[in-house]
C-alpha cells in the first residue's frame, strides 16, 4: 500500500525519493536537488497577518545548501510583526522538510520550503501563526488523546472581459457544476489542481461555483476547489499554498483573482467553509458511533457553537465579511447545527456512514465484493470567508473542539441547538436563536469577552488578541448593513476597497 500510495502522489521529490512527504530529511532534500540539478531554494513563511513571505536563495556551493537546511536563515522580525522592536528584530526562520516541493512558477529549477520562527533563544516564536495553531493541536492531543484533521473549501472569484462570457454565455448565478465551454476559467482551475498537488496538496476535487454575471466592462465566475482532510497543523498551510498558486496563475493569464466575501450587491459571496473530524491514536475516524453521530463529535460541536461569536473575528476579519453574512444569502447568521442543513452555522454532510450497494446499483455488472471504506464524515463549519487568518481560525476552532469536549452539558448543549428546518425560510424559527456579530466591531467585543479563554495556556499570546481587537475595531463598522441599506453605490465602493485583501 505505502508503494501505491507514493507511485500516484503528484509530488516529484515523493515520487523520485520513494517516501511520503512527513519522512523527509535534511539529506533527502539535498539528495534531489544535487541529483535533479536543482538551482536556487525558497523560503515561504508567513507573517501576523496570514500573508505568504518569501526569501531566495541560488545554490553556489554543497556547504552553502548544508548551511541554509541546517540553520535556516535570519530575517528583520520588525518588518513581519507589529509588535517586535527594531532594536531586537532578529528571528531565525527554520525550513520544515515535509513541506518541500517544485516551484511550479520559477524559470530555474527550485525547491521551496515553508519555515517556522524562531527566538535568538532557539525558542519557537510564540505569537508566529503556525506555531499558535500547533500549540492549540499540541494541547488538544495532550489533554483528550484525539486528533483533529481538516481541510478548506476554498471559493474564489475570476475576473475578465466581459467579452470573455459572449460564446456560449453563462446564464446569470447557475453556474453551479458548470462545464466547458460555459465555464469559461476551468482549464485555469484544474491547472491550479494540478500545481498544488504536484506542490504538497492534498485536493479532493474542484469545480464552478453558482456565482457568475457580467457588467458593463467585466465577466466575473465563481469556482471552488475542495481538498482532503490531513492534520489541522497542515491544513492551513495547504490555503496559503493553493492561495499563492491560484493568484500566480491569474497574473500569468492577465486575470483578476479575488477571495473576499462580497463580490457585488446580490450576487453569491465567497465563504471557506471548514470541514473536521476527529480521529484516535490509530487514525481511525471517530465522529460516527453505531450509524450516528457519536458523543465526541456532538460535543465539539458544542464548543464550536459556544464559542462561534467570537471565531468571527478570526474567519471574517473585514467589513464585507458582514455583509455576506446576513439573512436569506445562504450564509449562515444564526448559531445552530443541523444534518446536511445548509442554512445552519454547523451542517453535517453526508458522509457515507451507512453500508449500501449504489456502486452495484449503479453497474450491475459489479459482482466483486465492494469495500466499505470507513471515515469520510465531516462536520463542517459555514461561517469564514476568506479573509480568514487561517492559522489563527484553526487554531481557534480546535481549542474549542477541546472546550465542548471538556464542557459538563456538552451534549445538552448540542441537543438544544440542533435545527432541521430550513432558517432561510422559518424566520419566526431563526427569530429565536442566537446571532453572530453583524460587523467587525461587533466581532471584537466578543473576542474581547473571550481574551481568557484563548490565552488559556498562552496559546494565544495577550498581544495577538489585542492586535485582532484593535484592527477589527478600526474600521468602525458598526452597524454597517444597515448604514449601507438600499445604497448600492456605497456598498459596492467598499466591495471594491476590500476585493483583494482576503
């Protein structure tokens, strides 16, 4: 099985060196870059705000690679985190080996590697958004023996000529599913597919989404691509990765790309849906118990909803945030959960948890045996959009999955809350639940409730809270939907202002 599984991975240093990713070492790396010619290295890392750095290197010599992969590098921490002095600035970036791959983009030959921060102390950097969230996993694990696994749905915008939608026109918010020749940007999606795999992803498919129209002077077409669950620690790493390819790709086909919430006034927004299970020490999924939801899952359900309010301010950190999520846009507003409820906070999608015979159905000629293929059910989390600081969300998330479980009314709490209606349409139902934040300042104050709970073992250092409080404050949205009701002009000069900051 491990032959088959490297022989199909699309990574080349998997494929050339015959091992997965998690088992590369120092001498791996150097082994494919002196053996494929490789040139020059790429460090990416990512600063407080969730952007994607990167520092190059040309290849001159063998003690040259020997240094950069032992010892990392130095950069001006000042420059990456608001709260670090000039005077002190320095930090050590150190490569993380499982994370190396073939710049898809580079006209030389080069191998990237995502990085960790690091202290003059030799400590990992307690505010660097990939060591929060691994401090929340750490923590997790330690105190329930579980893991958690994740994955994004990450949705976006192309932007072209309208010229571009005149053949075979795209009919106005159906593009759901779409194929060629009526989904214009598919060859530019499944390009990106391709990269990321090749780049480390894990993807699970892609597709069009249901948002595509035409103005005056542009085409706009929604696509979505899905990736498969791997452990919450890479999970955002793969969204910043597939982030920088998809964005890379526009700029080489003269195309806009966008990831914010809101594109234009009705028109379908942009979420990042996040999907998690959690599994045992043997991988084994455990969110389904005797065909059922099992108490474990139900109880981090629990946590998430207990503490939805303030994840906001972590999955929709920017005043088109809320404007997407507001009633009857199929996004969610009200705190609930429900099973494959779309208009929930929380939906459980199906998750073939029950043994059936469809494959046999579908081709009777099928007379083998068909596995049943256990531990595909998610739960899946509807509010963020993408401009989500993805580190600091899962981070988030995952220490309140370890709230629910740890909560003495856990399960009452779930029970209470779980809806099978459809809240677009009982609004009398949805009168009576709960609400998330309907603006960025609103977001704030319940982070700001929340400040013990997520320093709780310095996972979230107090000047990271205080950094998302004060910029989500700044912009003094409150009340904003309704400052803005009725007044297309102003809602979608903000649109504009805001359209490349997720």
């Amino acid at each position: 099985m491990r032959e088959y599984e490297v022989a199909l991975n699309q990574n080349s240093l998997v494929k050339y060196l015959r091992k997965p990713a998690v088992e590369f070492t120092r001498h791996d790396i150097i082994r494919y870059i002196e053996e494929n010619e490789i040139e020059q290295v790429n460090f990416h890392y990512v600063n407080e705000a969730g952007k994607i750095k990167t520092l190059n290197f040309v290849i001159t010599s063998r003690a040259f690679l020997e240094s950069i992969l032992s010892t990392g590098e130095r950069v001006d921490g000042s420059s990456l985190f608001s709260y670090i002095d000039a005077s002190t600035s320095d930090l050590y970036i150190i490569p993380r080996f499982k994370t190396a791959f073939v710049n898809p983009f580079s006209e030389v030959p080069t191998i990237d590697l995502f990085c960790s921060f690091y202290t003059k102390e030799g400590y990992p950097l307690a505010s660097a958004p990939e060591n929060i969230l691994r401090k929340a996993s750490r923590r997790f694990t330690k105190a329930t023996g579980y893991k958690i696994k994740a994955l994004g749905e990450l949705e976006y915008y192309i932007i072209a000529d309208r010229n571009t939608n005149i053949d075979y026109p795209a009919e106005n918010q159906k593009g759901y599913h779409e194929s060629t020749p009526f989904a214009k940007f598919e060859f530019l999606r499944t390009k990106a597919m391709r990269f990321i795999a090749k780049c480390g992803g894990k993807i699970k498919y892609s597709h069009s989404e249901v948002g595509n129209f035409t103005t005056e002077d542009k085409y706009y077409e929604q696509h979505e691509i899905e990736f498969n669950p791997v452990d919450v620690d890479e999970t955002a790493d793969q969204l910043i990765l597939a982030k920088w390819i998809l964005r890379n790709l526009a700029y080489k086909y003269e195309v806009d790309i966008s990831f914010a919430p809101k594109i234009t006034v009705g028109k379908a927004g942009s979420g990042l849906h996040i999907h998690y299970m959690v599994t045992d020490e043997q991988d084994n999924n455990i969110m389904i118990e005797n065909d059922e939801l099992s108490p474990i899952a139900l109880k981090t359900i629990a946590g998430i909803l207990d503490k939805s309010k303030a994840l906001t301010a972590f999955g929709n950190t920017i005043p088109t945030s809320y404007l997407r999520l507001v009633p009857n846009q199929e996004a969610p507003t009200n705190i609930c959960w429900g099973e494959t409820n779309r208009s929930s906070l929380i939906r459980i999608p199906l998750g073939w948890k029950l043994k059936t015979e469809m494959i046999k159905d579908a081709n009777p000629l099928e007379i083998a045996d068909v596995p049943y293929i256990p531990g595909k059910q998610t739960a899946e989390f509807r509010v963020p959009d993408g401009s989500a600081d993805i580190y600091h969300l899962l981070a988030a998330m995952v220490m309140s999955m370890q709230h629910g479980i740890e909560m003495n009314n856990g399960l009452e709490l779930a029970e209470n809350l779980r809806i099978d209606e459809n809240l677009f349409e009982n609004t009398k139902l949805s009168k009576n639940l709960e609400h998330l934040p309907t603006s960025c300042s609103e977001s704030a104050d319940e982070l700001e409730k929340e400040k013990s709970f997520f320093n709780q073992d310095n996972v979230f250092p107090t000047g990271t809270l205080d950094r998302f409080i004060h910029l989500l404050r700044a912009y003094d949205d409150k009340n904003l939907a309704e400052r803005l009701y009725k007044k297309d002009d102003e809602i979608m000069e903000l649109v504009e202002k805001f359209i490349n900051y997720a």
